[in-house]
C-alpha cells in the first residue's frame, strides 16, 4: 500500500474514521474496517469532512460497504446516517441477524464431503473452519494438499 511512511496520518485517520463509522466497539472485523477506511483516507488523501460529504461518490472498500450494509451485524448505537444511506445509495441491506437467514449445516456431512475430497486427516478444526471460512479453509487445505503433500498439516495437528 506504501503508507508505511505515513504512519502518524494512518493513526489520525483510524480516530476519524472510526468517529464516521459510529464508534464501533472494536473486535477482530469491526477494527480492520476502520482501518481499511483509515488507510482509504490517507491513500486518497481526504478529511472526514471530505468523506462525509463525498459519500455518495467515493468508491469505499467492500469491508466498509458491507459493515454498513448489515454483513456483521448492526453495531451498538446503530449506523451512522447520512452517512450510511450516502454510501450504499441502493444497495440492500441486511435487516436483523446476518445469520438469521442461513440454512441449517449439517456437520457430519460437510466432514464427509471434506473426507472425500482431502483425504482422512480431516480435523473437527478443519470442518469448523470450512463452515465459518469456506473460501480461506479452500485455499489453505488446498495449498498444504498442494505444495506440502500433507506433511505441514500433519506437524501443525501434532499435538505430544
């Protein structure tokens, strides 16, 4: 990203852009959209005043598009309007629970489509992670199957 030598205005632009997203309570997902909105700033160049009133025709990064769009839940305190609506113009929204609406899993059977296509050395860690991760689950399970014949997942699942 070459932002390296503008650390100090990433820093500055983390407050402000976390005061655009509503002073989101910070974990895992919600502190690397603010980030990504941060950097966004600097990369850009542009204030918080700049944003909020270029919103509707900046093209945000897809974390900050889908945090505002319901993709991890709604945040305490709601989402920051107008700055919301600006943003995602007619883009749908998730209402309620983003999970709400999945179908049910069936755990057994994912385990047995992993066995099939991966072998037996299928963890109960593995299954979880194809549920939750199924696109990064893909890409790692196939690039240890790939380039390590299966011996690096084997030395990470030994346990003494």
């Amino acid at each position: 990203m070459g932002l390296g030598n503008k650390f100090k205005q990433v820093k500055k632009s983390y407050s402000e852009a976390n005061k655009l997203l509503g002073d989101l309570i910070k974990v895992t997902p919600s502190s690397k959209i603010v980030g990504d909105l941060a950097q966004f700033m600097v990369q850009n160049n542009l204030t918080r005043e700049e944003v909020e009133e270029r919103a509707d025709e900046l093209s945000f990064p897809l974390s900050v598009v889908e945090f505002l769009q319901g993709h991890i839940g709604i945040p305490h305190g709601g989402f920051p309007e107008p700055f919301r609506t600006k943003v995602l113009k007619s883009l749908p929204r998730i209402e309620g629970r983003p999970g709400a609406t999945l179908p049910p899993l069936d755990f057994n059977a994912l385990e047995a489509g992993l066995r099939l296509l991966h072998g037996d050395d299928i963890t109960e860690e593995d299954v979880m992670s194809a549920a939750m991760y199924p696109k990064v689950f893909y890409i790692y399970i196939t690039h240890t199957n790939t380039h390590t014949h299966g011996i690096l997942s084997r030395i990470l699942r030994w346990h003494p």
